[in-house]
C-alpha cells in the first residue's frame, strides 16, 4: 500500500467547562475524531468514501475478527481515499464527564441507556447483531451469522471495539458530522457516505439537509434511528427516516446514487426479514428517476453474516460488493 499522506482531524465540537473533577477548567465536547488515508495512485474518479457509524469506534474499520486487514486498507488498495470516524462521545473523540448522566434511562425519548451509557458494548452484541444465538456460539447462517469467528482472539478483537461511549442527541451529531462532510470536500470533494446501522439513518438526515456534499450514499443494514418506523409491526423495515418521501426525492433530484447492502441475517430486530431492510426507500428513489440498489448479499452468494458484517471473517468479499459499485454507478460519471 503506497500513501500519498495519511493523518487526523478534529470536526466540530464545543468548548465548555467542567462542573465536577477539574472544576472551571475547559474540555473539548462535542467534536468527532477523523483519520484519512489518501492513496499515491489515487485516480480523479475515485471519490473519498467516509465510513462511519453514530455511536461505532473506528478501529473496527481497519481490522477484521480474524486479525486481518479492514475495509480502510481494502478500499485504499482500490484506489479510494478513505475517512473513518470515531463519532462525538465515542473512542478518540471522547467525552465531557460530566456529561454522563447516571440516572439516565433513554435518550431521545425512545432508545435505551445504560446508566448514561449506550448498551449492548459488551458480549450481548453476539446475539443482539445476530452473530449466534448466544457469546461464542456461531449460528445456522440464516436466521443467524455464522461469519463471525468464536475462537479466543477473534472474540478479544470484537469486545475490544465495543468500548463505553456516550449517547448524543441527533442534533449534536448532525451538526458535527455536517462538519466531518465539509471538511471532506475541502480535501478530496463531495464524499460516498457508509453508513452502518443507526449511522445509515444519520446520512440519510444529512443528505436531506446538505445533498451538495454527497456523491453517493451507502446503508449497511441501515437503521433511520427513528423508533418504529413506519408501524410497530414492520420494523424490518425500519430503514428510511420518516421524512422518506421528500429524502427520496432530494436524492434523485440531486443525483445522489444509493446503495442498500443488507447482510444474511441482519439485526435480531428484523430477524428472518434482513433482505427487505430499506426498500421502501430504494423503490421511492427509483420512482422518483434516481438510481437506487438494495444487494442482499446471500443473493449475490455472500452468506452467513450478521449485523456487523464488515467486522467478520468474509468482510473483503462485502467491501468487493461495495467498492465495485462505487466503481460502476459513481466513478463512470466521473471519467
């Protein structure tokens, strides 16, 4: 792998003052933590793809549960410079502690926290993603992965990304991530936005609100972040944000391709339904004259994976899937 640079920048955030502890003393709040890696032999049709999640540290971008490369290295060997993320309140970015509310049951009116913490960053991850049915414990490859490796060091490397992290209102993180996207176009122009989970319902708020700093947008088993949405009996399809009418049209009007990547199994919230993940949004787009594409990997002979399938042992062959398509629907119009 040849660089032409590689390095980090801080995006948003605000200065304030510590009540407790270090009384009156100034910490960064706030802000997100971005790390680039900008190819030698990067070609004018490659754009810079952004690879994020909302509440995800971004060391798991540059490794996989086996201990090998990440999606980082695997889309700088393709010629894409790549931005990770470690989202306000998460990893290197980091936290105000007095921001932690112990007494804290949800955030956002409807998501639960763990005493001031997001759940799940622990062994529960296993089942809650569908990786097994239980820590360790691999699954049939259908209703549950089998992608993910059980022995000892691949479930160290796992526990080892699932580091306490502080809920942020969706206002905070938007505003901070509006400035990771303006910083990126400053560098290398509009970006690809990845987006895993709920931090695919977060590109989908930013799309609508500042299109011009998209060149494509990509959900990984994206979630809108919204509580049950659209019914509470299909929340398998609780892929595009409420506002998904006019976000389908401000896609397609700004010509804004979308890809839908939907892992074997996905989140046990839609168990058994992973494929119909964020359709409704790709069928409007399609409606409205955009380009728009849902990919279940088993239809394309990727099987086995849960919600977190670009952390498991096959996570090359999904970032193939990805990275073809950017070379296909994106970099074409840019030759």
């Amino acid at each position: 792998m040849k660089l032409k640079t590689f390095g980090s920048f801080i995006a948003g955030g605000e200065i304030t003052t510590r009540k407790g502890g270090s009384a009156n003393a100034h910490v960064l709040r706030n802000h997100a933590y971005v790390e680039y890696f900008i190819p030698e032999d990067r070609a004018l049709n490659k754009p810079p793809v952004i690879l994020t999640h909302n509440y995800f540290g971004a060391n798991a971008w540059l490794g996989n549960a086996e201990g090998n490369e990440g999606w980082a290295q695997y889309l700088v060997r393709r010629g894409f410079p790549v931005f990770i993320v470690d989202p306000p309140g998460t990893g290197r970015a980091g936290f105000n502690p007095d921001d932690i509310d112990r007494d804290a049951t949800v955030i956002e009116g409807a998501f639960p926290v763990d005493e001031g913490f997001w759940p799940g960053q622990d062994s529960s991850a296993w089942s809650a993603w569908n990786m097994g049915p239980e820590w360790g414990v691999a699954g049939d490859g259908v209703r549950q992965g089998n992608q993910m490796p059980t022995h000892k060091d691949a479930r160290r490397l796992l526990l080892s990304t699932l580091t306490p992290n502080l809920p942020m209102p969706r206002d905070v993180l938007d505003a901070t991530f509006i400035g990771v996207l303006e910083a990126v176009n400053r560098m290398e122009g509009p970006a690809v936005f990845v987006g895993w989970s709920m931090g695919g319902g977060m590109g989908q708020r930013l799309a609508l609100q500042r299109p011009e700093l998209f060149r494509a947008l990509v959900l990984l088993d994206g979630y809108s972040g919204e509580p049950r949405f659209p019914e509470p009996d299909t929340w398998f399809d609780n892929g595009p944000i409420s506002a998904h009418h006019d976000l389908a049209a401000t896609l397609a009007d700004a010509g804004i391709p979308v890809l839908n990547i939907n892992s074997a199994a996905g989140h046990h919230s839609n168990t058994g339904h992973a494929g119909k993940l964020g359709t409704t949004l790709t069928d409007q787009v399609t409606e409205h004259g955009g380009t728009a594409t849902t990919i279940w990997l088993p239809d394309v002979g990727i099987n086995g994976n849960g919600h977190l399938m670009f952390f498991e042992s096959n996570s090359d062959d999904i970032a193939a899937v990805l990275a073809d398509w950017i070379e296909e629907e994106v970099s074409q119009s840019l030759v």
